[in-house]
C-alpha cells in the first residue's frame, strides 16, 4: 500500500502543478492494480476528472483504516469543510479549531512554567 499513497501524493503534487494528465496516469496506474480483472478500462478516468477533491477521494478508498484521513483533510484545508458534507455523525459537532488536536493534558502538566492549550480546547 506504500507505493499507492506515494503515486496519490505525486498526483497531487502534479495537480498543484497544473498537470492534470499526469495525476491522471497516476490515478490510473493504481485503479487498474485494483480492478477486477477485465474491468481495468472501466476504472480509468481522464485529466479531466481530477481535481483536489477527486484526489482526497481517492486516498479515502485507497488508504482506508490506515490513519492517514485527518491528517490529509487538515494538510489540504479541507477538514471543516468535507466532513459538513460527508459524515453525517459529525457535521453538527465539527469546528475550525479541530484543524489541530487538542495538547493532552499530561503534557501540559509536565512542562515547567506551564503549556498553553490549543485554541478551542479547555485546559
């Protein structure tokens, strides 16, 4: 799965350049390793399909249960945004201070002088 999350991170990267073929080729090669076989064609989608959310997407169904969903959603600016529009469960609880984690307490603790806790958060 290593190699999967390095070709969704280039096709980003090639998106951010304005080179959408290439993200595409990169998407590609991943959805024609998942496909079942005979159905690799039908998987295949065009410069013209990719976009940041497309990619986002992708990385969901590629990477899933891997740990890597938050930290994608707040590195691309999207957290707030796509969990309003996605996760039922926590649309009417999410806040854009949730784009970084609240300091656990025994941390806090432990540094002299004092740690301030994350805005948002209550210490």
């Amino acid at each position: 799965m290593q190699r999967c999350g390095k070709h969704l991170y280039r096709a980003e990267a090639r998106l951010k350049q304005g080179n959408t073929s290439g993200a595409a080729e990169d998407i590609n090669k991943i959805r024609t390793r998942a496909a079942w076989d005979g159905k690799e064609t039908e998987m295949q989608i065009t410069a013209a399909a990719v976009d940041l959310s497309m990619i986002l997407d992708e990385r969901a169904r590629e990477l899933v249960g891997e740990g890597h969903r938050w930290y994608d959603l707040t590195r691309t600016g999207t957290l707030v945004e796509r969990v309003k529009a996605h996760n039922s469960d926590a649309k009417d609880n999410i806040q854009s201070h949730h784009v970084v984690r609240p300091i656990p307490l025994s941390q806090i603790d432990r540094t002299k002088g004092g740690y301030p806790q994350n805005p948002g958060y209550s210490q």
